[in-house]
C-alpha cells in the first residue's frame, strides 16, 4: 500500500534512517524536527533549535545512526544518540566558509561527508581523533554557487553539480582517513567534467558506479559516465531531486509533483512513465492530516483569489498525492522508496504496486498503438479507392475532350469546305473521307490508352503521383486564362496607384497642419513678448509719476486707460487664435 501523510504546512529537506522508522526533516525554518514513522502515523518524537537560519541539507547515516545537517548560518552539526542518557547531541563542525550551505551527503563508509556551499567552495569533513574534532578541507574549482552533492561507491570520487552549468568529478581522497591507494589521484584533482545548458539541480551515482545522472533546471535529465552521456528533454516542468532505484532504474521529481521512471535497456536509458496515476492511487492509504484553522482557510482563499482569480477553493487540487514540488527522494533499496514536498506530505511508495500499474500501461499503450496501426491500414485502403476513382473521372474527362476537339475541327472543315465554289465536290468528299478517318483512327488508340491504365490501377500508388499528372487543357480554356491574367494584372496596378496617390495626400495634410500649428506658436509668443512690454514700459511711467508731485491727477487718469489697452491686446490675440484654429478645422 501507498502512505500518504501530511505532517507539516511545508518540508524543505529530510532524511530517513536505515529501515525508515525514523524521519527528520526541516519545517521551512532552522528547526529540525525527528518523527516516528514505523506504526500507520507519523508520531512526534523530538526537535533541535541549534542552527539559527534556515536548514538547507539532511543526511541520517544508516549504519552508524548519526545525523548531519547544514545551513544558512555557514554551519554544520553531526548529531549522535546517547544510549546511557537517550538523547541526541549535537557537534559542531568547521567549515571555515562565508556563506550559506546548500546540500550535505555521507560517504558510504561514513567516515567522512561533504557540504557544498554559496562560498564556491566544497568543504569534506572528517573527524580529526587526535582534537576529537570535526575538520574540513576545501575543494576551490567552482566559478558560482556549488548546489548539490553525492559520493560514488568506492568512497573517494565526488560529484558536484553547480550553477556554473557544470557537473564535475573530483577526487575526494583523504590521506587520514582512507586507505593508502597508489592508482588514486591527488585531493580535488578533476576526474570527469561535463559542461550542461542549465544549472544543475541534484546529482546521483548508481549503486553500481558506472552512471552518474543528473537533472537540470532546464526540464532534463542527463546519464553520463566516462564513454557516453545520454540526455532526456522532458515535456514537463523542471526535476528538482533523483535516485537511482537499483542499476537500472532511475526515479526523478520536482515542479510537476510526480514522479518520474526511467530504465537502462542494455544500450540506452529510456523514460517509462509517471508513477503517481489513477492505477497506483487507487492502493493509497491516507493519513490523517492536520486540520486547518479559520485563520489558514481565510488565507488559503485570498492566495486563490491573487493567483487564480477564484473565490472558491473547490476544483483547485492536484490529481496527484502530492500538492506542490517534490523536494527530496530517500531509497530504501530492494523495497521502497519515499517522497517528500513543500505541500508538507510524506509519500511512501512500494516497489510492487509501480511495477504493477507501469506494466499495465504499457500494455494498455501496446494495444492502442496496434488499434492505431489498423486504423491507419484501413484509411490507406480507402485512399487507394478514392485515387482509383478519381484516375476514371479523369480518364472520362480527358476522352470527352478529345471528342469535343475533334468535332470542333470537322465543324471548321465544313464550313470551310461550304464557302469554296461548287466547282470542286471532289474535294469535299476527299476531306470528309479524311475526316473519317482521323476521327477512326483516333478511337482505337483511345481505347488501348484506357485499357493500359486500367491494368496499371491493380498496383497501388502513392498520391504524389496522382497529383502530379498533368491533365491535356484546351486551346479556349488557355486563351480566356491568358485574358483573365492580363486583366487582374491591370486591376492591380490601378489599385496601388491609387494607394500611393491617398498616401501622398495624407502626407501633404499633415505637413500643412504642423506649419500651421507652428505659426500659431510663433504668434502667441509674440503677443506675449508685446504684453510684457506693454507692462514693462506703464510700470516705468508710474515710478516717474510718483516722483512728480504735482502729476496726480494726471496719473490716475493714465491708469485706466493702461488698463483698457491690455484688455484689447488680449481679445485681439484670442481673436487671432480662434481664426486660426477655425482654419485648421476647414
């Protein structure tokens, strides 16, 4: 059966143990939550406050049961349960990076783990026993943000993909920690690189070490190893995480909230279909999930009216288990395998009841593509009927033709033949013995013609070659054609001199308005330059006036008509511009 649970408003990374009895995962904050999920729901068991931003990264180690996790903070703890107090305790590790961490992966001897970094930088960890400390050294290849990080099986070579839009190897070789090993190549030395047309969103190595797949934010999922790089362009928004199921199988998810198969066939890795469908649905066991409060449906309805302009929530889910992006895939090999998302669902799926419900659509798939083939051996059939009647009405056509012309010839003869003097009626029997004979001799070949294509209708023919007979035309038909031509050809050219004439037209009306328009410009500044003047010059009279004591009779009788010279400036410059609009007007 199918688990599915919803367990907390969003999941942004987790992590399960061996057996996948326990998960911890991060809520979308700097908490990290732990949850019991061996009995059929999810249970509470505990929560850490240690990083202070948000949790980027979650690996659980499944044989020495320890946890590591990264942050925004710039840093990592390793956390380990204490069996005499029962309790988990969390270390410190020095990453000696300055800024965020992105992703964190075990080796699979789990001796040593890595954490890519906004830093450009990748930081391996190791547990130095002589300071009973964690330490780190630096891989410094990287041209922008390294993203996502996994180890091979042999526990040294390393893939990191980043958003450099590349996905690189390295030697992760540790002289403290590994093995001494002469064929091994120098700490960080570049092993494989591979360039992509994206970045690079998660990286995976197969249980078997030959692949490496990775998935890009540009809606692909590329297979690489040392010899081939395969790619797959996906129809669908972009995978965010991957894992291969077993050596020849490999799942992807992300923005679509479905996830994806893929199969190695000997030769080449080919896409099988989406797992979450109305087959595989119909075995989910459905957990409880927390009940919204008034406060979350009231703001679940304002977010469908901004985004989706409805006021009602019905009709809006997913035909999917999960409601928003698959974040994270943890396997669990030979058995199951387990999805996480930002819809704060845990989704369990069993290996057998994929098989199952893959198995029968491709069944299904065979049998519609063999109704598909019959279909189309049936319309090719009735194509080849239809081309066979429409060879007869042309073979009617063209003898009808031919009889019209002949008739049409003996016509013309006779009225030759009528016009000439009576003197000559041997001639008249001559012709129309020779007549006779044309129209005698022109219907057995005729009818040979139509015997030979009659014969040749038995074989079936493309129809290119139906479309491409070229039919016998009359003298009458080419010459109204020929008449038909020239007089469309004059009608045309009548049509674009008139278009060019309208053209010109429009052209000339629209430089005369913008002289106009400019005329009316230049005069109203005019009038205004004359009416400061005016002002000017009457200001000046009165600062003389005053001065002048016996002058005041004199002036108070000036300022009226001052006055009355403004006011008929300004109606002479309204008059001006109101003729002159009238004019544009016209």
């Amino acid at each position: 059966m199918i688990r599915n649970q919803r367990v907390a408003t969003s999941i942004t990374t987790a992590a399960f143990n061996q057996d996948m009895s326990l998960v911890a995962f991060s809520p979308n904050s700097s908490k990290l939550e732990l949850y019991n999920s061996a009995g059929k729901e999810f249970e509470f068991v505990d929560r850490f406050h240690d990083h202070q931003q948000l949790i980027t990264g979650i690996d659980w180690a499944p044989k020495t049961n320890r946890i590591v996790t990264c942050s925004e903070d710039r840093n990592a703890y390793v956390y380990e349960f204490s069996k005499t107090e029962k309790k988990w305790k969390p270390v410190l590790v020095l990453l000696r990076i300055q800024r965020g961490a992105t992703d964190v992966k075990w080796s699979p001897e789990e001796n040593k783990f890595a954490v890519s970094s906004g830093d450009k930088i990748v930081s391996v960890c190791y547990f130095d026993e002589d300071q009973q400390w964690w330490v780190s050294k630096h891989i410094k290849k990287f041209r922008s943000t390294a993203l996502c990080v996994a180890w091979s099986p042999d526990n040294v070579s390393l893939v990191v993909g980043s958003t450099d839009m590349h996905v690189r190897i390295f030697s992760a070789h540790i002289k403290e920690v590994d093995q001494k090993n002469p064929n091994v190549q120098e700490f960080g030395s570049v092993i494989l690189d591979s360039p992509m047309l994206s970045w690079v969103q998660s990286v995976a190595f197969s249980p078997n070490g030959e692949w490496c797949a990775c998935t890009t934010h540009d809606s692909r999922v590329a297979f690489i190893n040392p010899a081939n790089q395969q790619i797959y362009d996906s129809p669908n928004l972009p995978f965010v995480c991957g894992a291969f199921l077993s050596e020849t199988s490999y799942v992807a998810a992300g923005f679509d909230s479905n996830p994806n198969l893929f199969k190695f066939d000997g030769n080449q890795w080919k896409f099988v279909g989406e797992i979450d469908t109305e087959k595989t649905r119909g075995s989910i066991a459905e957990g409880p999930t927390k009940k919204s409060s008034n406060f979350s449906r009231s703001r679940d309805l304002f977010q469908q009216r901004v985004t989706r302009a409805q006021d009602t929530m019905e009709g809006t889910d997913l035909k999917t288990c999960h409601q928003n992006c698959i974040k994270t895939i943890q396997v669990q090999h030979g058995q199951r395998f387990a999805t996480t998302g930002l819809d704060g669902r845990i989704v369990v799926w069993p290996f057998g009841v994929i098989e199952k419900s893959l198995n029968n659509e491709i069944e299904y798939e065979n049998e519609n593509e063999n109704e598909i083939e019959y279909e189309n051996e049936d319309e090719i059939e009735n194509e080849d009927e239809n081309e066979d009647e429409i060879e007869n009405d042309e073979n009617e056509i063209e003898n009808d033709e031919n009889e019209n012309e002949d008739e049409i010839e003996n016509e013309d003869k006779n009225e030759i033949e009528d016009k000439k003097p009576k003197s000559k009626p041997k001639s008249r029997s001559k012709s129309r013995s020779k007549s006779r004979s044309k129209s005698k001799q022109s219907k057995p070949k005729q009818k040979s013609k139509s015997r030979s294509k009659s014969k040749q209708k038995s074989k079936p023919k493309p129809k290119s070659k139906s479309k491409s007979k070229s039919k016998p035309k009359s003298k009458s038909k080419s010459k109204s054609k020929s008449k038909i031509e020239n007089e469309i050809e004059n009608e045309d050219e009548i049509e674009n001199e008139i278009e060019i004439e309208y053209e010109n037209e429009d052209e000339n009306e629209i430089e005369n308005e913008y002289e106009i328009e400019n005329e009316i410009e230049i005069e109203i500044e005019n009038e205004i330059e004359n009416e400061n003047e005016i002002e000017n010059e009457n200001e000046n009279e009165n600062e003389i006036e005053d001065k002048k004591p016996k002058s005041k009779s004199k002036s108070k009788q000036s300022k009226p008509k001052s006055k009355q010279s403004k006011s008929k400036s300004r109606s002479k410059s309204k008059s001006k511009s109101k003729s002159m609009k009238n004019q544009n007007q016209k």
